[in-house]
C-alpha cells in the first residue's frame, strides 16, 4: 500500500515538471510507517514538501469524500508572517491530493470572523504560531479538540530550539502526545549544529525518531566588497556607506535583491543611502524589518515572489521560511556574526533545488574582512553552531501548568509525567515541581494573601481555573515573546507606519524631523500611544534606534576568525580579503604582535589618558564584557584601583590612572576558571541586572498583566510593576526561585556564562603574549574609539577620532 502511494507523490512530481530528491522519500515513507523525526536540509530544496507529502498520501484513498475530517495536521511557523506563505505552499498540492480537505492559518493577525467560524470548527490542517497552538491547548474542549490529530510539524526548528518559544513548544507536543498518543512529530531546520539534541528537544527525551539529511547540499559562494582604500587604524562602523556604490553596481548585476544588515536603524540608512545613489529606483526597491506595519511587510514580501521589486534591505525579517524564487543575489552589510546566520540568509537566493546560493559580504570597517573569510571556512568545513537548549525555565512551565488546568484539568502525576518528557524538564527536581504547583494556586509566600494570584484549584487531586477573569487574563498574554513596548506611528489622515520605541519617541519635539519606514516625517504630537506625523519635505532627520540585541560573533566564528589570524602571524594571508587587510596587520605585528593560536595577546600602553591594558580573547562581545568586569575586580583585590572599560567582538580595554598589577595578577590566577560562579556576580552589579531580567519572567509567568492591546502599561509601568515585585520577593520571600532564574538568566545571556567559563578554561592554558607598544596597534583602536564616543568633548566625535587617526597613520609612515 505505501509503495502505490509513493508512485502517487512521484507522478505529481513529475506533472509539474520535478524530481523527488531521494531524502523526501524516504520522508514519506517513514512517515506511513508511523514513525516521528527531524529533517536536515538546506534552504530552499524541498523541505516542506518533504513533511506535508506523507500525511497527503495516507488520506489520498479518501479524497472522494464529501466531508472534510476534523483537526489532522498543524503546522507550527516561528512568525506570523510565514504563515500566510506557508498556507500558500501548501495549497498547491492539496488540490490535487486531498481536495477534500481544509486548510487555514491562525495567527494574532486572523480576523474575528474567522476565529469565531474556527471556535466552531478546525480546518483539516492548520498553520499557526507556537502562541496560537499553546492558546488552542487552554481551550475547554481541548482534549477532544485534537481526538483526530494525525501530525504536528515545526517549521524552523532551528529558530526555536534555544530559546523560551522552543521550550513552550517542547511543552506544547508533550501535552498533544498525551492526548494523542499516535501523534507524529516531525521538525523542519535548516541550519543546526547539534542535531542529536535538537532532536531530542523535538520528540521528547529517549523517543525514536529519524534524523534524515538533505542529500542535495546547495552550492553557497561567499564573497566580499573589497573597499578602495584600506585605513590601517579602523573603528567599529567607519565605513558607513562609504561602498553604497559598489553595493549599488552588485544589485544592478541581479534581477532581484535582498541586502540584509544587522538592526532596523541600519535597514533604514542603507535604504536611504542606495535611494540616493538611484532615485530611478523608487518604487522598485523597499525595505522590510520587524517594526513595519504588517500590510506594508506584506506588499514587500510580494513584490520579491513576483519579481516587482528590483531590491530589498532587510533585517533578520526575512532570514526566514518565505520562498522568494527571484531572488539571485544576497548581499550581507556588517559582520555577519555567525556562520549559521550567514548560511540561512545566502539561502534566499537561488532558493530551487539545485541552484546555486550566493552572499555578498559589504564591510562596515576593514577588520570585519577576516570575519569574512573566517566565515567562509567554517561554512566549507561544515562548522556550523549548536543551539544550545534552555534549562528548566521556571516562568514558562508556570505558565503551562495554567493553560493545562484551562484546557480540561490534570493530575499532579500526570502532567509531572509530560513535563518530564521534555528534553528541557528532563531534570526538573520534586520540590521545584512542588514549587510550580504552589506558586501557581497562591502566589507562593509573599502573595498568598492576594486572591488574583491564587489561579489553580485543586479539587479531589484535579487542578483546574475557576475564576472567568483570570482564565481571560491568561489566554491573552500566552506566550514568552516580551519585546520592547512600541507606540504606533500614524499619519494624521489615519494610515499607519509601524512601530517605534517609547524611548525614541520621549525625545520628540513638535517639529522634529525623523525618517521611519523609508519616508521623511514630521512629529506633531503624541496621544493614546500613537505618534502622530505628517510627511517632512526632504529626507532629513534622525533615524529612530531600536534597543535590540546586539549579536556578538558566534563561538564557531571566533575558532575560524584566530585560525585566520595564526595564518597571519605566521605570514599567510589567503584570499582576497586577507590580502586587503594586510597592511592593517602588518602594522599590527610590528608595532605589537598578531596573536597565534594558543597565545593571549596583552597590550599595555601608556598614554596622557592613563594605563591601558588591551586584551583580545576573540571570543564575542558578551563575553568580554564579562571578562573585563572579572579582570576588574580581580585586580582590585590586590590593591585599591578603579577602570574605565570599552569592549568589542575581539577583545577589550582596561584603562586606569594608575599602572595596574598585572604580572601578580597573572601570578595570581588572572586567567582562571576557578571560583568564577562567585567571582562574576561579585565584579557586576548582578542584583540591579536581575532585577531588570525580571521583568520578562514576570510577565511570562503572569505575575504581571500588560493590559489590553493598545491600551497597554508603557514599558516604564511594566518595569516599576516587576520591579515591586523583585523587591517584595527579596524581602519577603527570598527563596522564590523566580528570583534565582533572573539571576541565572543575567549571567547566562547577557555574559554568556557557559562560554565565558570555556574560554577562561582556554585562557589559562595559554600563552600571555605580552607587548608594550609605544602608540596604539591597529586591534585596539577600536576599542580606544568606543570608549572616547562616550565622552564629552567641545569637538565632534568624529573629527577627534580622524586627528587620533591622522597621528597613528603619520607615525606608521
């Protein structure tokens, strides 16, 4: 019976003119065997064909059927946008295999009519966001609601896994499996480094599944924008637009193109910039990040499937799922900090099977050219990043425990069982569980008192929610997904732009001129949350900067970026980029050294400033800033001396006004491992940070209630409310183990604890080559520029920086 089913896939295949890749198959048939797994393949070669073919084939007998079945397959996309092109793709072969069936998307954007027809009734396959799926599951009806479901596919396990949405997914398909023990699992990724363990995050600790790779790897060729003229005493960002215009030449050679950038602030600078460089271009190119409205993303995105649009600058936003078959050429302004990063966006192009993927990487300061080359290595030898699974995170398993006592009640036994089965909660301990439970039905100590946070109710051994408001309080804010508040802005006849930050818009003024969405602005006033603007004459005015995350270089990355350089030290310099960046580095070995594989570079240099020590780990951002925070302190204990500190992706400075003792540090254990988990709490103001982080786990966890849409707490109130309640459980309830995650939280994702404990354990082991060059090196210039932005001068920034650069060029001769 299988086999006359895969003849099926096969023949509709071959009537559109295609070829089945050999790992689809074996998709499909592991699938009509029952079986769960994770596919492995690049962008763009078939993937989602690959899991949505099987369960077509098992129902084709029954496509005569005049019924549509119930709730069979849902389909879980980590955006919202995705979905609308998701269910697009999954139409094609529906017609023709299961024209009996249903098939529609639920996101936060699905209009009321269409909730209220699915509340009746599910489609025979739905495509929906983690949020949404986790909302089906505190439905009252929920455990029939999925009596007929067949299969659950995550698409971009990759994007999830790693993060506090993976872990509610991992909790969302073990409460499925309990409901439908035959239930399938299959999760589609495209760029991932531990697959064993994104497996197990997917189907559950010690259950069976496949791992099946894509046999067809894409060929993926990277190359960079070699800027005119080489400054050998760069800074972070220096470039600018300098290369608008070979990034212009590059587009003008393709028939479509994405040019992707790091922030939002970037995407709107370059659109602007390539603008300039083309006015005749208006029209057909258009930008794309997170903070646009909706129907704008969404022309976007159709103007890249039907070729209308000659290019698009774009942030992450479109790193994902969306199948564009015009683009042929990708270009990646800045570093592109990670060699998985870099994959996925090179895989918007040539997205076919077979074709060939190509990235353009476009420095922003001239150093950034051996990440480019340290970039391409990795992706030859294959080195692509783990993402790493989140442990445990207490916030969101209270928030599960609620939506199961929503979704029908449980048994304490039972769920505990479910939990356990996550790769995430596989060591969840007795008493924290006793914890959750209680925490959830009274708030634990310091809220018992309080009715609205005794939410459980446990009658004869079954907990469920009793009281209507709090149920609705709970399905509204379902989710772990807590940004940054953002106000809208409109214009004055009423169409909206997007969203920027309260922040951003504080500072505004009556008359200020700002350039969001690509389009000149005037503010006017702000009111109900909305920025009110008018169109501004001419493009001019400050772009609006958003408070993301910066990306520090990945730790594959930062292993090619010192290989790269060992080969530098020892003379070699391979590929175009490398010989670039020769003179830059050939300053750096004369007036200091080049640091080879094994050594840790220590500069120190004195200047009119002071002391300053330079070190350069090559480990990221995140951890440098810790490392320096740690060295800091460490010094201090030896004798009384305060730092000023500056930090980049290579390394950071430590400037005193006295001379630090480094040679006893370093006799002392500067560089060890041991005693850290004392040591960096110690070196940071570790409570003010958790006490910050803490306002995510308070609304994850339901502590703290946004409000309604639109008529939401500012981020102002949502911090003081989280704030209150740090304090309150400092004081009162000290043990709560919230409080011990937003510690932990801090530690693990603004220093990256796990690796800054790795590096020290590499770090010690090293060799401390030590220099003290008489003007500052080529490396540590950044580092000085950074912190000299910071300061207060009658001059402009800039200017200082080109006369400091103008003196380090004049003695280098």
């Amino acid at each position: 019976m299988s086999d006359a089913r895969l003849e099926i896939a096969e023949r509709w295949f071959a009537s559109r003119g295609w070829h089945a890749f050999e790992y689809q198959r074996e998709v499909w048939r592991r699938y009509l065997a029952g079986e769960s797994g994770l596919i492995h393949a690049a962008t763009g070669t078939g993937k989602t064909l690959a899991a949505w073919l099987g369960p077509l084939l098992e129902h084709v007998t029954d496509r005569d059927t005049a019924a549509a079945p119930p709730l069979t397959v849902l389909w879980l996309t980590p955006l919202r946008a995705l979905a609308a092109d998701t269910t697009e793709s999954l139409m094609l072969p529906l017609r023709d295999l299961a024209p009996h069936w249903t098939l529609e998307s639920r996101t936060g954007d699905t209009t009321a009519a269409v909730r209220a027809r699915q509340r009746k009734r599910l489609p025979t396959a739905l495509v929906t966001t983690p949020e949404s799926a986790t909302l089906l599951l505190a439905r009252d009806d929920a455990p029939s609601l999925f009596d007929h479901l067949d299969l659950v596919v995550v698409d971009e396990w990759h994007e999830l896994m790693g993060t506090k949405r993976g872990v509610q997914v991992e909790l969302a398909l073990s409460r499925l499996r309990a409901l439908r023990p035959t239930l399938r699992t299959w999760g589609l990724s495209a760029t991932i480094g531990n697959l064993p363990q994104a497996s197990d995050a997917l189907l559950g600790v010690g259950m069976p599944g496949a791992v099946v790779e894509g046999e067809q790897p894409k060929q993926v060729v990277i190359d960079a924008i070699i800027p005119p003229v080489i400054e050998r005493f760069p800074w972070a960002g220096h470039l600018g637009t300098q290369l608008v215009g070979e990034v212009v030449g590059a587009i003008e050679e393709a028939n479509t193109a994405i040019v992707f950038t790091n922030t939002r602030s970037q995407t709107e600078i370059w659109y602007r910039a390539i603008l300039e460089q083309r006015p005749d271009w208006s029209g057909i190119i258009a930008l794309h990040h997170g903070s646009l409205e909706p129907a704008t993303r969404a022309w976007v995105e159709e103007g890249l499937r039907n070729a209308t649009l000659r290019c698009v600058v774009a942030t992450s936003s479109l790193d994902l799922g969306v199948d564009f078959s015009p683009v042929d050429r990708v270009l990646q302004v800045g570093s592109p900090k990670g060699i998985a990063r870099l994959l996925q966006r090179a895989g918007r192009s040539g997205h076919r099977p077979g074709q060939q993927s190509r990235v353009t990487c476009v420095p922003t300061q001239v150093l950034e050219l051996v990440e480019i080359a340290a970039a391409r290595d990795g992706v030859e030898g294959g080195h692509v990043e783990a993402r790493l699974p989140v442990e445990r995170p207490l916030d969101v398993l209270v928030q599960h425990v609620i939506t199961a006592a929503l979704g029908g009640g449980f048994r304490s036994e039972e769920l505990l069982r479910e939990v356990r089965s996550t790769r995430s909660y596989a060591g969840l301990r007795d008493d924290e569980w006793a914890w959750v439970l209680d925490f959830a039905s009274r708030g634990g100590e310091a809220l018992s008192a309080y009715p609205e946070y005794a939410r459980l109710v446990e009658r004869d051994g079954r907990y469920t929610v009793d009281d209507e408001v709090l149920a609705r309080r709970h399905r509204m804010t379902i989710g772990t997904i807590v940004s940054d508040a953002q106000v809208t802005v409109q214009y004055m006849n009423g169409s909206r732009l997007g969203g920027v930050e309260e922040s951003f818009a504080a500072r505004l003024r009556p008359g200020d001129r700002f350039i969001f969405a690509g389009k000149p602005l005037e503010f006017l006033r702000v009111r109900d949350m909305t920025v009110w603007v008018k169109r501004a004459p001419s493009m001019q005015g400050a772009i609006p900067r958003w408070m993301g995350t910066r990306l520090p270089i990945s730790d594959e990355l930062a292993a090619a970026l010192r290989a790269r350089l060992d080969e530098a030290a020892r003379g070699i310099f391979r590929g175009a980029e490398m010989q670039a960046v020769r003179p830059v580095l050939e300053i750096q070995a004369r007036w200091s050294c080049i640091p080879r594989e094994g050594q840790l570079l220590i500069e120190q240099v004195k200047s009119r400033e002071g002391f300053h020590l330079f070190i350069f780990p090559f480990e990221g951002r995140l951890v440098h800033e810790g490392l320096a925070a740690l060295f800091a302190w460490r010094l201090s204990q030896l004798v009384p001396i305060s730092f000023s500190m500056s930090s980049n992706d290579y390394g950071f400075e430590l400037l005193s006004a006295q001379p630090p003792p480094l040679a006893d540090a370093l006799e002392g254990g500067l560089l060890s491992p041991r005693s850290l988990v004392d040591h960096l709490p110690a070196a940071l103001n570790a409570s003010e940070m958790a006490r910050r982080q803490f306002r995510e786990i308070a609304r994850v966890s339901g502590l703290v209630f946004p409000g309604l849409p639109r008529a939401g707490k500012t981020a102002r109130q949502l911090q003081a409310s989280s704030g209150l309640f740090f304090d309150v459980l400092q004081r009162y309830d000290p043990d709560n183990l919230l409080l011990a995650q937003a510690h932990r939280e801090v530690l693990e994702r603004q220093l990256e604890r796990s690796r800054l404990g790795r590096t020290l354990e590499r770090l010690s082991g090293a060799e401390v080559a030590l220099t003290t060059p008489k003007r500052t090196p080529p490396l540590a210039f950044p580092l000085l520029v950074d912190r000299t932005r910071e300061r207060v001068s009658s001059e402009s920034w800039s200017d200082r920086v080109r006369r400091m650069q103008l003196v380090l060029e004049k003695a280098a001769g």
